[in-house]
C-alpha cells in the first residue's frame, strides 16, 4: 500500500493528471498480457499445492509440472502476437503507434512476470506466510526505488517503462530468493505430465485469461470512454480515485487470496463454504467499511499527500466509488469459491457478462453525468455482480 502511495505522488508530481491516467493504461496493457501468460502460475497452483502438500513434493510436483509446461505454451504464442501487433495495440491502447516499443518490452518481460506469480503461488499453497510475505516486502520495495528513479529521470516515459518493469523486478528477486528452496529443483518442474494434471490447470488458465482479457480490458475501454467524452485531465483524475482504491483494497484481496482461497479449497459442500464466506465477511466487512469511511473523510489529505493541487477536482469522485469499493468486496467474497472448486463456465460466464455490462453501463452514464458516470457504472455493475452471485452460490459450490 505504501509503494502504490509512493509512486502514486511521484507520478503525479512529474506528469500530472494526464500522466496519471496514461500510466494507467500502461498497467492495463500489463495486466491483460501478464495475466494470460501467468495464467497457469495463480489460483491453480495456489488450491493444488495447498491440497496435495500433505504428500510431500512428490504429491506437488505434477501440478507444478503441468502449470510451468502451459506457462511455456502462452510465453511461445503471446510474445510473438504481441511483437507483431505492437502498433496496432500502441494505437488502441495509447492513441499513437509511437508508443509500440512499450508493448514489445511488455512482451519481452512476461516470462520474469510469470515466475513472479508461480513463486508466490507455490509459496502460498504451502502456507510459508513468513516467507511470502518478506520476499513479496523486498521485491516490492526495489520494484518501487526503481520505478521512482526511472520517473523522476525521465517523466512520463520513466513511469510508463517502469510499470511495465515492475512485475518482472519482482519475478527476479522472487526467483533469487527461492533457488535454495528445497522445492526449487528441476525434478519437481519439468518431465512427463499426464492429461489429468493439464487438464486440471487448464481450467484454472482459461478462468485466469478469462479476467485477464476482461478486466483490463474493461478499463482500458472506460478509460477509453472518459477520454473521448471528457478529456484526458478529468480520465486523470477519475484514475486518481480509482488508484487509490485499488491500492486500499489491495490489502483486504491479498488478505484473501493468501489465506481465504486456501481455506475454502479445503472444504467440502456448500453449505461448509458458506459458513466460511460469513464468518470471514463478519471480519472482513466491517475492515472494508471503516477504511472506505476514513478514505472519504480523508479524501482531501489524500489528494494532498498523494498526488497533487492539479488533483483537486477528484475529491468529488470520492463517494460513490468508496460505495462501490464496499460492494466488490463483499461480491469477491461470493466469487471466490468459484475459483476455489474450479466452476470454470460459471467463472468464465459472469466474467465477460459483467465486464461487458461495466462498460455498456460507463458509455451511458458518462454521457449523461460527465466523468462521475464512470463511478456510477462501477457500482451498479457490482451490485448486480453480487446479486447474481448470492442467488448462484449453491450452483458452483458443489
């Protein structure tokens, strides 16, 4: 959360509101690569590990076995379309074909990306909370003392060459500090795999690139949106409020992916998985609503520690996304047992209908209501996402 912070208020200081928002497409354009080719290296990784530990890495090994052998796959077809089609993405994503060797260093840093998440999954899955904490501390902190050097040398391009770095510096520090593992031998990562352990992975990869080629995407197109209708400056500020909610709540979901998703891959039946869901929601709620509460009523502290005077106007964004914020968390705490039990169409299915909703629903309510449309859509999107989990929940947590 400090590092988000950090970056956040240097950004802002080097580039402005304008710089925010094209730094926010950058990470878009990140996410929806990397989270295609580390597809195989998340949740997969995280719930089978977590199962089959009690077998010793021998029990391990096939799942790992199967996940690095998809990460190849994606890593031989993204890297290449990628690089093909540079300009094309540059024009889309950015508005100027000037910009295609961002996305080739994209392409070309994934396969670092991709072992960031498949260290951390398998250190997850083991319940090494110590270690995967401190590794994730120290990657972090030099991710962060290189992106603030790279924007303070070179402004607007500084910040966008380090957001597509700062995965990867993490993957290296991930990868330095494992080699001693125990785990981290090649007996355990590569040889012959059966149908069953791909089969099982692959689940987990067309749900992973599902929310990969959605969400960022999604963003990318509101971005987009708010672009065309009411200017790059207000798409900054309108970046600023959403940066600083993903940064809060960036504490609450890796709270849950480290501790809640391993927990409900251990249960068995609906009814077990939702006593788990309102035993966590009664301390995870309460958390989410009070940290929205002193985020809205520290709303100015915020733009003024944060980001800068340019900023101001963001404090009317405040509100309805905060509400929003409170909503998503409590529909994640739905979703989660989607991925938990491998519900790969019903994950797959509410995935692209609601980021396809998230944007239908910012084009209306932009052009109606200016830049606050964008906050609109976003929580009447999850108020209907959490709806039509609350009433599905039996379905995919057989």
């Amino acid at each position: 959360m400090a590092s988000g912070f950090v970056i956040a208020k240097v950004v802002a200081i080097y580039t402005g509101p304008s710089g925010i928002a094209m730094l926010g497409q950058v990470q878009s354009l990140v996410s929806a690569l990397s989270g295609i080719t580390a597809a195989p290296a998340g949740t997969g990784v995280v719930r089978y590990t977590a199962e089959y530990q009690a077998a010793g890495l021998d029990g391990c090994a096939p799942w790992w076995k199967a996940a690095l052998k998809w990460i190849v796959v994606l890593l031989a077809v993204v890297i290449p379309v990628a690089c093909i089609f540079a300009k094309p993405l540059a024009h889309w994503v950015f508005g100027d074909v000037n910009y295609f060797w961002l996305v080739v260093m994209t392409a070309l840093a994934l396969p670092l990306s991709a072992a960031n998440t498949l260290i951390a999954s398998v250190i997850n899955g083991q319940h090494q909370y110590r270690r995967f904490i401190g590794l994730g501390m120290v990657s972090v902190i030099i991710a962060t003392i290189v992106m603030v050097v790279l924007v303070m040398e070179e402004n607007l391009k500084g910040a966008m060459i380090a957001a597509v770095l700062f995965s990867s510096i993490s993957g290296l520090v991930m990868l330095v500090g494992s080699v001693q593992q125990p785990w981290f031998r090649l007996k355990y990562w590569w040889g012959a795999t059966d149908s069953a352990h791909l089969k099982g992975i692959g689940g987990y990869v067309a749900m992973a690139v599902t929310t990969a080629l959605t969400v960022p995407v999604s963003l990318l197109m509101v971005r987009n949106i708010l672009i065309a209708q009411v200017g790059w400056e207000q798409a900054g500020h309108w970046q600023a409020v959403w940066k600083i909610s993903e940064v809060y709540l960036g504490v609450i979901t890796m709270a849950l992916s480290t501790y809640f998703l391993p927990k409900l891959a251990s249960l068995e039946g609906a009814g077990a998985i939702l006593k788990e869901i309102k035993t966590t929601a009664k301390i995870v709620m309460p958390i989410v609503l009070l940290l929205a509460i002193a985020v809205y009523l520290l709303r100015d502290v915020a733009i003024s520690l944060i980001f800068t005077e340019a900023f101001r106007p963001a404090r009317e964004l405040f509100a309805i996304q905060l509400v929003g914020d409170v909503v998503k968390i409590m529909s994640w705490l739905y979703a989660y047992p989607m991925l938990s039990r491998g519900a790969t169409k019903w994950f797959m299915g509410s995935e692209i209908a609601f980021s396809i909703m998230f944007v239908l629903l910012a084009y209306v309510f932009v052009a109606k209501y200016g830049v606050h449309g964008a906050n609109f859509a976003y929580t009447a999107n999850y108020c209907l996402y959490l709806l039509f989990l609350y009433k599905n929940l039996k379905h995919f947590s057989r």
